[in-house]
C-alpha cells in the first residue's frame, strides 16, 4: 500500500513538473502587422477642357503722330470663351500647357483735347472683341487644391474709331491683331473626379504700337501711336481625362 502511494506521489511530481515545460514549448502567436491607412490624393495629370467668364478692363492711350497726346480712357466689359490643355504632376509639382480663346466685349471712350490740336472734340473710341492666349503652367498642389501662375504670348482683336459727334460720321477707323505678352495667376478646385472650378487672373502687355486710321473711302485719316494694356478676371470650369485620384501610403 505504501509503495502504491510513493508511486502515486511521484507521479504527480512528475506531472507538475513537466506541465510548465510543456506551455514553454508551444510555438509563439504570429504577430500580424495592421494594414497601413490609404489616403486618396488628386492627381492633376491628363488632358483638359472648359468654359470661363468674366471681366476686363483695358487702358489706352492714343498720341496722336506729330501733336502729342489725345487722351487715355478705359474700356471695359464682359467676356466668355474656352481653354485646352495638358498637365502632368510630378510629386506635388504640376505643369502645364494650355491654349484659351475668348469673345470679348471691352468698350471706352475719351473726347480729345481742343486746344491746339486739329483733331480737337472728335471721340477716339477702342473696342476689344476677341483675345486668345498660349501659356505655359507651373503650379504647386495640396491633393485637389491647385495654385498656379502662368506666362506666354496673347493676341488681342483691337478695333479704333476717331469719331466726330458735330458731324455725325467716323473721321478715322482701323481694325488690326495685335500681338503681345501675358502673365497670369489661378487658383483651381477639384470638387469631384475629374471636375474643377477655379479663379484666374491675366494681364496681357501691349506696349506701343502706330495704328492708321483709314477714312470710309479708304485712304488715310492719320496715324496714331495706342499704348494698350489688359487686365482680366475670369471663373474658370473645367473637365479632365486622367486617373482622379491615386492611392498614397
């Protein structure tokens, strides 16, 4: 009986003995890493087209060839039109190339002088009916807010007119393309895949430039020497082919 016990006793020694060994033995829990938290960023990338509208404001001076000044006045108006474009986004750096055209309709006045000046009391007038621009891009972009400033070359439809309110008639008219210089700035922002709105600023430099004013049977009225700038504000909306958004870790 007491060799039956000793047995027992040992046995269960044993056993406490060898459980802990056991629990030491088994094979650690495989630690699984959380998957890391994707954040949807706007990409810029891809080709463009859109519609805008505004306002400008052209101020002009006319000298008139040989006599001196004729006056400066602004004209102004509305504008609608279009644009097309390429960019590309590297990091949060977008570049871009883009051609506009707009319908335009700035229109000012002034009365010239008197005073010596034998084209004194007549009405030099200016309108604007179209202007285009070919720019180039660089911006900078916090995921689908865009700011950006822009340069190239302009095109602006001018149109003259030496009006005399006595007699009624145009003494003097001319209509041309003139050439010049842009600068601009623009914010845009993607408000759904592929769609952004945004707000622009353009000043178009014309510099100098003689202009002959034909007379209503064709001859020459006179010359006169327009110095011209434009300033334009306009709301732009626009539509992108290209990946909306691409993950980023």
């Amino acid at each position: 009986m007491k060799k039956n016990f000793l047995l027992v006793a040992l046995g269960g020694m044993t056993l406490g003995l060898s459980m802990p060994a056991s629990a030491a033995d088994l094979a650690a829990r495989p630690y699984t890493k959380a998957p890391a938290l994707v954040q949807a960023a706007y990409d810029w990338s891809g080709f463009y087209i859109g519609i805008n509208g505004g306002g400008g404001t052209s101020h002009t001076s006319w000298d008139l060839a040989g006599f001196g000044s004729e006056g400066s006045h602004d004209a102004t108006g509305g504008t609608v039109g279009g644009q097309i474009g390429y960019r590309w986004q590297s990091a949060n750096f977008v570049f871009g190339l883009e051609g506009q055209g707009n319908w335009a309709d700035f229109s000012g006045s002034n009365t010239t002088p008197i005073g010596g000046n034998p084209l004194g009391g007549l009405t030099d007038r200016t309108r604007i009916d179209a202007f285009g621009l070919i720019t180039g891009q660089v911006g900078y972009a916090w995921n689908n807010v865009l700011v950006y400033v822009k340069g190239g070359a302009a095109v602006v439809d001018d149109k003259y007119d030496a009006y005399d309110p006595l007699a009624g008639t145009t003494f003097g008219s001319a209509t041309e393309a003139r050439w010049g210089a842009t600068v601009g700035a623009g914010l845009e922002v993607g408000f759904a895949p592929n769609w952004s709105i945004g707000a622009e600023y353009n000043h178009i430099f014309l510099d100098n430039h003689d202009a002959t004013l034909n007379d209503a049977f064709g001859g020459i009225a006179d010359t006169v020497r327009v110095h011209q700038d434009v300033d334009i504000g306009l709301v732009r909306l626009n539509y992108r082919w290209g990946g909306p958004v691409i993950a980023k870790y």
